[in-house]
C-alpha cells in the first residue's frame, strides 16, 4: 500500500505545528538540550521537563532509538514524543539501523496512544551530524514502512527548519511515488 500521500515536508518550527504529537530529538539524559529539544522545552513549559524527570527516575533516560512520552504542556500538541538520535560516528557503529528505530519506535508509541498526526523534525541531522541526505532517506522509507501497515495514523509531517534536509526529504519523497 502507497503511503506516500500521507507524508507531508513542510519548512517551519516544530513547536507551531497543530497536530497530535510532536516529536523531540532529545538527548540520553531526556533533561533538555540544545537545538530543537532547547526549542520544545520552552514552548512546552516546565511540565514536560516534570514529566521527563519522571520517566528519568523510573527507567533512567532513555537509550539510543529509543522513544518515551509526555504531554504537550503549552503546545498546540497533546503529546510530545522524546527520541534520541545516535551520534554519527563514521557509520560503523549501527548508525543508520538506530535512526530508523527512532522512526519505528516513536510511530509505535504515537499507534499505542491514538494518535492520529504527528510531526518530525530531522533527527540526528543538528550537533549529531548524522548525513542529511541519508537521514532523509532512512527517515522517508521507515516512515512509509510503518505507516502502510495499518497502524491508525492519517498524517506525518516532516517540519524542517533548514533548506537541506527540506530537499533531501522531498527529492526521496518523490522517488517512493
Ligand atoms: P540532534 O542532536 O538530534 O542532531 P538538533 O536539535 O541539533 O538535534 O537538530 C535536529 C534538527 O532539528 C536539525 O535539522 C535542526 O535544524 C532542527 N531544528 C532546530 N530547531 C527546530 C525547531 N524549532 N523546529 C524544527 N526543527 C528544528
């Protein structure tokens, strides 16, 4: 089954998007960070960093690929959904199978909690320095996968915030259709 049509890559800052859930490239510590985990946080209010420090305190962080869950606190979104991306590496160290599992799991969590749209922001491709086109690549053909399977979700926005991975993500988009 063609997914393609319920991809949507759009330019603009995650934390504006109306949709269900947003998703966070967060760090191991799951207590804030830089970039657009910097960005969700202070949109988001304090409540999400309580609820993290939480999830900390019963699990321990979360691991590379792995994803949690929160509210939105003051975000147009019912949840946010905290990932963390692998650190590229060179490649070697399962870099490419960990980033597809940031996807994989985040989508299963967002299945198991109803949601029915929710956004991305290019994981991994900030201060991780994982390679935008293979990112974007890994990124559309996980998302697809999943999404085919019947898994309750109508719509993936991919929100870039820079030009590159913006064109990355429709070049590979196109290539599915
Ligand atoms: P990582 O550590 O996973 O590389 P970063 O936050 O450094 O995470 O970068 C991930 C991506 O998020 C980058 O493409 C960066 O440009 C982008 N980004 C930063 N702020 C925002 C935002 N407000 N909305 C959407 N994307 C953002």
């Amino acid at each position: 089954m063609d997914g393609t049509d319920r991809i949507e890559i759009i330019k603009g800052d995650i934390t504006k998007v109306q949709v269900d859930a947003i998703v966070n490239a967060a760090n191991s510590s799951l207590l804030g960070g830089g970039g657009v985990d910097g960005a969700i946080h202070r949109a988001g209010g304090p409540v999400i960093l309580e609820e993290c420090k939480k999830i900390v305190a019963r699990q321990g962080g979360c691991k590379t690929g792995e994803a949690v869950i929160t509210s939105g606190g003051n975000l147009p979104c019912s949840y946010v959904i905290h990932t963390v991306g692998p650190i590229w590496n060179g490649g070697k160290k399962n870099e490419e199978e960990k980033l597809a599992n940031c996807y994989k799991n985040s989508l299963q969590l967002a299945a198991e909690h109803q949601v029915k749209t929710i956004a991305f922001p290019n994981i991994s491709t900030g201060v991780y320095k994982f390679p935008k086109d293979l990112a974007a690549r890994i990124s559309i053909a996980t998302v697809l996968n999943f999404i085919s399977t019947g898994s309750g979700i109508e719509k993936v926005l991919f929100v870039c915030f820079e030009d590159e991975s913006f064109n990355y993500l429709v070049k590979e988009l196109n290539t599915q259709k």
